[in-house]
DNA sequence: GGTCTGACCGGCG
DNA sequence: ACGCCGGCCAGAC
C-alpha cells in the first residue's frame, strides 16, 4: 500500500483562519493546541507563509501570544497587516493589538 | 541526508 | 522585568 493521503496540515490551519470572527484575532499557539500539535505554533506561522495570494485567509487575524503584529513583515506592506486589522475596528498601537484578552478568539473553546 | 531556519511558546535563572 | 534556550517539525540547500 502506498502512503495514507492525508490532507496537508496547511489545509486544517487554513479551515480554522477562516473561521476566525471578523473583528476578532487569535494566537498561532492557540490554532496548534487546537489542531492537537500544541508545541509546534511555529508550523502554523509557517504556514501562514504559504497562505499567500490566497483569498478567504485572513491572515491578518493571526497574531502572537502576546497580541503583537509579529508576522506583518511578510505582507504585501509592513502596514498592511494593521490597516486591515483597524478596517475590521481593531485598534492597533505599535503592533500591539489594543484589547488583546477582549478581542482573542480561541478556536479551543469556541470551535467545540 | 545533515544542517539550518522559522509570522511561536513556555520555562527557567 | 528580561533574556536565553529547548522543543517542535516541515522545507530549503
């Protein structure tokens, strides 16, 4: 038998960004846990980098743990990230996203 | 095929 | 408070 085709773990990541409420943010932390591969957030962010030129991805939405715009070096514009986020009603104050505990959406809990 | 590198995270001194 | 380090794992070279 050949291998087992299981969908790439890019896939999943993208099924939950998606999810993500318009208005709302989460961590790359909180989308590993939920995906049961808690320690490797890095994938995730990794991730995201293939995201690119894909539609119906709000990367934008993604941030560290700590609510920083940590991944915005890799859009089209470094202010990119923070004028989508702020068309969205989010506030954003040097990458830090204003809030942060109020507007986190955590797929854990939320996506039961 | 070994080594390096990440849009991270948690822990430790 | 703050910096450093190890883990995790898929690609690139």
């Amino acid at each position: 038998m050949g291998k087992i085709d299981q969908k790439s773990f890019f896939e999943d990541v993208f099924e939950v960004v998606k999810l993500i409420p318009k208005g709302r943010v989460t961590s790359y932390g909180a989308i590993a846990a939920y995906l049961g591969i808690k320690s490797s957030a890095r994938m995730v962010g990794w991730a995201m980098n293939a995201s690119h030129g894909m539609q119906g991805v709000p990367a934008h939405r993604v941030v560290n743990r700590n609510g920083l715009l940590t991944g915005k070096h890799h859009f089209e514009t470094p202010k990119k990230m923070q004028q989508l986020l702020e068309k969205e009603g989010i506030k954003v104050k040097k990458d830090q996203v204003q809030d942060f505990e109020k507007l986190f959406w955590d797929p854990v809990k939320e996506l039961l």
